[in-house]
C-alpha cells in the first residue's frame, strides 16, 4: 500500500499521517540536536517512517547509513520500545532520501545521540493513536489500556495493531511534547543487546554493497587520475585503449574543487575488468601541479620549523611560559609527538551507480552523505531535486571516507556523458593513493609538576594539514585540530594552547574520531610523562586531578558540551577496576592506562602488553565507556572493539607517507592491519546510565594509542612519541 | 573461446578474455555478487572462493584455469540452507560492515575441512591473511571455534543471539 502524507503541522516538531486505508504510516522529522541546547526542530530535519499493515507487518525505517556500525539496528530498536513491539516481528528498511527532509548525513558518531529522543516521541505517539483505536472500540479509557507484544490489551481482551491500524489512521496525532514516554525502568527493547538485522544477509553474499549494484544495460568506468596531489591531465592518446574489445567511451572529466574531486581520464567497459585493463593502456601527459615535490620528510620539517617558531595563542589560561620556566628542571618536561597521514582503507573501495536521463536521474550509493551525493547529481545534470532519487546502500566501511562527495560527482559526469546506468569503480590503488586522509601533525608539549605533583604549567603548541583549512572553511584552521585538549580535565594551574597550519597539498579530511586520535594521543601520553615525573602511578595521577563533578567549559566554543569530570573519572576507576590495574604481571608484561572525552561520550582504556626482543604483542584491552544510555549494548561492544582495532592499526602497523607529491602506500601489501593473531582480548564495561545517549562509533578510538604506548614504556622504559610505532623504535 | 566451469553445481560457459580474473567472471558476468572485490592482488582475502573444495583468491586467478573446475561461491555454499560457520557468525555477531564476510567464511570453511579440530591459535594462523578493517577478529575467533564444534555435533551454532 503506497503511503501519502497528510496533515503536516508544525507543532514542536514537523509531523504528518498518511490514512491510507491499510497501513498506519507515520513519518515525523528528527531535528538534529544542536550542543549544548535542548533538541528543536529546526536544523537538518529528517523524515523516518512508521509502517504497520493490516497483516501486522512492522516495518520501521532507519534514515541513516550502515556502514557496520549497526544503525539499522539501533534506530528502529528505539522506535520499537515505545511501540511495545517484539522485536523478532519487526521488518527494518533504509529511507530513501526525501529532499524536503534533509539530515540523513552519518557521522561525527551523532546517529543515536541525536535521533533517539525525537524517535521514542514518534513513536509513543504512534502508540498513543492505537491505544485510543482500541479503547474507542471497547468503549473504555484509554487509561485502562496496556501495550505489548504488538497489541494493545484491556485485561485479557486483545487487539492486535494489524485490527487496529484503519481506525487509529483516521485519529490525529498526539502533540509530540505531551506524549507519555517510557520510563527506563519500563525498556524491554533499549538496554538489552539485541541481534543486528542486517547480520545474516551479510553471511551469504545477498547483502547489497555499493558495489553489487546491477542495474539493466549498466556499464562500468574507471578514472585515470593525476598521481600528484593536485595534478591534472594536460592530454591524453585513448588510441590503443579505444581499440580494446568492450571498450566503450575514453573521456576527460573535469576536477571540482567543492568536493576536491580530482578529475581525471575516464574509461568506459562493459566489465569492470576491461575498464580497468583499458584504463592502463592510456597515454596521459599530466600537469603535475605546485605540489609535486612534497613528501612527508619535507612535511616533518616545516612541523619542526613551525613549533620552533612564534605561533597563534588560542587559549591562554595563567602564565605557563613563565611558570614552565620557573619550575625547576627535574620537574619540567618538553616532549614532541607526530602523527602521521593514516588511509580510511575501507574493504570496499569508493564507488556509485549513477543513471541520468533527460528527465531523471538515480543514484545507488554506498554513502554517509546521501543529500550531497544528490547535490552532485543535481549539478551535473541540471535536473531539479524532485526528479533525482538516491538510494543509500550498504556499505563496506565508512569510518569518514563516505561522507565525501568526490566519487558520486565523478559517477555523475561518467553517467551524464554515456547516458546509461554507470557503475564507476575504484581500485584499491585509487582508493588509498587518492583518499581524503587522516591529517599528519606535530605537537610539542612542555610542563611542570611540583613537589606535590600538581600540574603548575601545561603547554601545548601544534602544528598540523589542518582539515578546516583544506576545505576553505571560515572558522579558522585550528577549529578543526585541536578537540577537547580546549577543556583539559586535568585543569592544570597554568594552561596555554599555540597552533599554525602547515602547507600541504594532500588532501585531508574526517578519519574515525577525527582531531581526536591525535589530540587524545597527546593529552594522554604526556599525562603519563608528567605523572612519570611526578613520581606517581598514572592511574592514580589522573583521578587526584579530576576533583568531584567539576565541569570544564570548552575553552573555545561556549555552546560546546561541558565535560564533567565525574564521568570520566568513573570510566576509569571502571577501567581500572576491570583491567586489574596495579596487580603485578609477569616480567616483560605492562599496562598502559588512558581516557579521553570526545563526541560527549567518555572511554577508558587500559591496554596490557608483552615485548620480547623490540616485538609488542598486544595482549589484553580492557574497556569502559560512559554513553548514557547504551541503546543496543551488543552494538556498542562491537563498536568498541571496532574502533580500538582501529585505533591499535593506526598505532602500530598502517601509514600513509608522501613522497614527491603522491602517496607511497596504494595497497593492503604496504597499508598493514592488524592480523587475528595479533588481535588482543577485548572487554567491553559499559557504566549504567539513564543519560540520554551519546555517540559510540569513535570515542574509544582516542584513548588506545596513548594507553598503548604507556604500557611500552611500562615495560621497555621507551618512551613512543611518533605514531605509528616504527621499525626499530624498540630495537 | 568460450571456458566451461561449474559454479555452485551449474555448468556455466563464459566468452571473456582468459586471462580475466575469476571475480570479475562471477561478478559482472555471472551476477554473483557475494564475492567481493577488495584489493585485487591477493592480499586481503575479501575475494575467496573454493575451487574444486580449495580455498583460492579469485582477484588473481585467470578464469582460463577453472575450465572444467568446480568453483563454489558464497551463495553456493549451504544451497539455501544455512551453514554451521554461518550459523555460528550471526550467534557470535560477527559481522560489523559485512564487505569482508564472504571471504572470511569461505576461508574458514575450507580450513574447518582440514582441521575439524582446532585451537584458537590454530584459527587464529588460518585466518590471519584475511583482513577486516572493522577489527571483529576477535568475534570471528569465536564463531571458528563455534562451528568447529557444531560441526563435530557437540552443540549447536544456533545459539543465543542468533537469528533474525
């Protein structure tokens, strides 16, 4: 039954019913919530859908995308809990993007953070409609009504919502802000751990990625393009290409410098193989542009040259300069850290499925940011909104990569061009040599404790390829570099905060947890240096600073979350407790402990590892993470141990370096993961909470490194400040 | 020339270039899509198939030499039925994106064939050449030994936590 909106109000937030006869639909619009504010409906609405058919059907409808996080799960979970659904009979589907409801973009670990309150409104309102369905039919309160199992009961009468799904589409809806919400102590569906529904299609290849797209009389491309960051094709000879069987179309398509899109030589086949066969036979003269001389040693010493120079003050809290210089030597430290450019390297490769016809065009997209994808589509089609559809797919990795639109204009201008469906592909060489990557920086941070091991003076200056930068944003380069080391918890008496950017031509951009795994990686490191200097246990450094319940501002941003430091002592104390901190190991054995605040959710990690001859094996990760409410707690383990893998990849095997304006490391044969045998035991702790919930997808990612690498030095007396851990580092 | 296999217990007949890697003959031109495309030079795994009961990277083998071979994919793999190391991925919630699953699986598949008994360092030595980037290695671990000991008939794969 096709479903048609009815009756949209603004009352609180947007809402409609459709009365369509045989399904009660729903939709309502989930307003992003903006920090530090209540939710209001106002920015980036989105649309998402209650189903229920008269055969009792279910279906619920998530807007965001899965990429493996386990959205399609969690958001219809919520849903469900106020609709008192089992959730064995609940059908999940992804929302198509509707272009006058706009926020389906997925990241910044925001997805349940910030849908779930305006989910469980809709959903008690859809309750509060059947309910008054049934009580209307027996003729009795709807006070006297109860909900569960997908029915609503008065004493041991019954009726199913499938019985009650007509009557309750013609009743209006509840205002949103009056309807009667759950009470935590009443969840069945929110708290518990429930199986992901997109699990068992992913076990027997039925599971839709972007790349398993296919669409009658499609075709396949592929883009040549400039090795050099910033490089383009002054011309091209497609003539032994154009001869290949299969072989389609050889065109140039232009580089877009909004979504930083490379441009390029495109192939066009009727298998991707050929297209990709084709593709090496072409002659290209390339312009390689102002940046082919770049490598990363170059990088390192502009960083240098940076830090030793006068930088920008962004916060400035007391004197550390004069108290730094006043402390006496034994107690003062100055240590630099870098990290290096790290890949996204999701297992699929970028891709989109495009087809533009005079009057339409849709898009099959494996993508974090279907409303940009569409806007590409719209550009390079000329076509108004209304007539472009973008279907969201599932996706192999995200973890930042997919919220760019560079691939989606590129299948655009391919598409434009043949006239068919186009599936354009990337290589694994394209996808890592032309990634938006992790930035590289450089930190140095200088400070003293006293004799009490208070921290007098704590000085940060840093320098990075600042992402903020890199995209023309109008907030200054910093904006995007320095995360929560703007609200240290540690509240040192003197606090001083210096950045520059540094130039580079390599693309950049929101790699899993973003600032944060550098500026965690630092924080936390040079924690454990000033506890180290002041004598004390890290562990217990840490919570002698973090006082009872103090909330400490964001320094730069006062509409910022402030960060409370009960929360994150308490994810230590967790992590601590769990991990067995201060229990002796065997020799060549050592922990490492580490919090960090980002995404308003809190995560300790303790990290146990062994060295033998310079070789670290990582043997044990204990977790606790403070989230608020944990929706589907089986998913928030998963992406716990998801990110710290993440996070110990990044850490101790994977890099991208620079050499003459390209990236060194194009495939898995050079980018190393860590391995299942060198995979450690991962514990997930989750501290109870009744807060509303905040992000998971990233915040343990921050908080491994430096854990980590406190645990090396544990055991070698080595301290590792440049990410990842290098050849010989521990020799 | 046309180059006959069987895939999934059919006869198929193919007319591409031998030298084409088999994924691609099972992607674009046999639609069987369950077998994916990750780094096309045998590094991560994604792409692994059974050729006559062998695990084998498909992004480099030339479809030349699977003439008159059995090939088993993903979608062939339990014959729509669902297969204990199948079983055992949804009860240990394996999965997290899902693009590297059909490689895993069919790698453990034909390692559990070799070895019906094995220790957690014995799958951890089969499986380490298969990459995740969602790091559920250690959820993978345990769905191995799952199987294994479902398939020996000590217990059942379809635990709690299983199914849809």
């Amino acid at each position: 039954m096709s479903a048609t909106a009815a009756g949209m109000t603004r009352r609180g937030l947007l809402k409609s019913v459709g009365s369509v006869g045989a399904a009660l639909v729903i939709s309502f619009e989930v307003p992003r919530q903006v920090k530090g504010e209540p939710a209001k409906p106002v920015i980036n609405p989105v649309k998402a859908w209650i189903k229920i058919e008269q055969n009792g059907t279910v279906t619920l409808a998530y807007n965001k995308s899965e990429m493996g996080q386990g959205i399609s799960t969690a958001l219809p979970m919520i849903l469900a809990e106020e609709l008192a659904l089992d959730w064995k009979d609940v059908q999940v589907e992804h929302a198509m993007l509707d272009r006058e409801h706009l926020g389906q973009g997925t990241g910044g670990s925001g997805s349940v953070a910030g849908s779930c309150t305006p989910m469980r409104k809709a959903g008690a309102a859809a309750r509060e409609m059947l309910v008054t369905a049934a009580a209307q039919r027996w003729d009795v309160s709807p006070e006297s009504c109860s909900v569960r199992g997908g029915a609503v009961w008065h004493g041991t009468d019954k009726l199913s919502y499938g019985e009650l799904v007509e009557s309750a589409s013609q009743l209006p809806v509840p205002d949103f802000e009056k309807v009667r919400l759950k009470k935590p102590e009443e969840f069945q569906i929110i708290g518990k751990p429930m199986p992901r529904k997109d699990i068992p299609s992913k076990t027997d290849g039925s599971a839709t990625f972007g790349l398993d797209v296919r669409v009658p009389g499609m075709v396949y491309a592929v883009v040549a393009r400039c090795p050099v960051f910033g490089g383009t094709a002054k011309s091209f000879d497609a003539t032994k290409a154009k001869a290949m069987k299969g072989v389609l179309d050889v065109f140039q398509i232009e580089a877009d410098n909004g979504v930083h899109s490379t441009g390029g030589v495109a192939v066009v086949a009727e298998t991707t193989y050929i297209a990709m066969q084709a593709r090496k036979q072409l002659q290209i003269d390339w312009d390689y542009g102002p940046h082919a001389s770049e490598s990363s040693e170059t990088l390192r010493r502009q960083f240098r040259r940076l830090v030793d120079s006068q930088m920008k003050v962004v916060l400035n809290q007391g004197d550390a300069d004069a108290a730094i210089s006043g402390a006496p030597a034994e107690k003062r430290i100055e240590c630099d850290y870098e990290l290096g450019f790290q890949a996204h390297a999701t297992m699929e490769p970028m891709n989109c499925t495009v087809h533009i016809q005079a009057d339409r065009a849709e898009a099959w997209a494996p993508t974090q940011a279907p409303e940009w994808t569409a806007e590409m589509i719209g550009k390079v089609s000329g076509l108004p909104p209304e007539k472009i559809a973008v279907h969201t797919t599932y996706m192999g990795g995200g973890f930042g990569r997919r919220y760019q639109a560079d691939f989606a204009l590129e299948a655009a201008q391919v598409a434009k061009r043949v006239g068919k469906p186009v599936q354009l592909v990337w290589s694994r060489e394209d996808d890592m040599t032309h990634d938006f990557y992790r930035p590289a920086s450089y930190h140095r941070v200088s400070g003293a404790v006293d004799k009490d091991g208070n921290i007098v003076a704590w000085r940060h200056k840093s320098t990075s390829t600042s992402i903020a930068q890199y995209w023309g944003d109008k907030a200054p380069p910093e904006s995007s570099e320095l995360g929560s080391s703007v609200q240290n918890p540690y509240l040192p008496k003197n606090y001083k905060l210096e950045y520059l950017p540094a130039d580079s031509g390599v693309p950049r951009a929101w790699w899993r947890s973003v600032e944060a795994s550098q500026i965690g990686f630092v924080m936390e490191s040079f924690m454990d240096e000033l506890a180290h200097a002041a004598g004390a246990d890290p562990y217990e450094f840490r919570i002698a600073k973090l006082g009872d319940g103090r909330k400490v501002k964001n320094g730069t941003d006062p509409k910022g979350t402030p960060l409370d430091t009960a929360r994150f002592k308490g994810v230590l104390q967790l992590a601590a407790e769990k991990s067995g901190w201060g229990k002796p190991l065997p020799s060549g054995r050592g922990r490492g402990i580490a919090a960090h605040f980002s995404f308003d959710s809190y995560v300790a990690n303790v990290v146990e590892v062994s060295v033998s001859n310079g070789t670290v094996r990582v043997e044990r990760v204990t977790s606790a993470v403070d989230i608020g409410t944990a929706v589907n707690p089986e998913g928030v383990r998963a992406q716990v141990e998801s990110a710290i893998i993440y996070g110990l990849t990044a850490a101790l095997k994977s890099e991208i370096t620079i050499e003459n304006g390209r990236a060194v490391e194009s495939n898995f044969n050079r980018f190393a993961t860590l391995a299942m045998k060198e995979t450690p035991q991962i514990d997930v702790h989750i501290v109870p909470s009744t807060l509303e919930p905040t992000g998971i997808g990233e915040p343990a990612l921050p908080p491994t490194a430096p854990a980590l690498m406190s645990a090396i030095f544990a055991v070698t007396g080595k301290r590792i400040r440049r990410l990842p851990l290098k050849r010989g580092d521990l020799a | 020339m046309a180059i006959s296999f069987e895939v999934n217990g059919q006869a198929k007949s193919v007319d591409v270039d031998p030298q084409t890697p088999l994924l691609w003959v099972l992607r674009d031109t046999l639609n069987l899509t369950g077998t994916k495309y990750g780094c096309g030079i045998a590094a991560c795994g994604a792409c692994t198939v059974h050729i006559d009961g062998e695990p084998a990277r498909s992004c480099v083998f030339p479809v030349a030499s699977v003439a008159g071979k059995k090939v088993t994919t993903i979608e062939g793999l339990a014959n729509g039925h669902r297969h204990p190391v199948q079983e055992a991925w949804i009860a240990e919630q394996a999965v997290q994106c899902g693009y590297c699953q059909s490689g895993q699986i069919m790698t453990a598949v034909a390692f559990l064939k070799k070895n019906p008994a094995p220790t957690a360092a014995d799958v951890d030595e089969a499986m380490s050449n298969n990459i995740c980037r969602c790091g559920t290695a250690q959820r993978m671990r345990a769905a191995v030994l799952r199987a294994a000991e479902a398939m020996r008939g000590k217990g059942s794969a379809n635990a709690a936590g299983g199914g849809q």
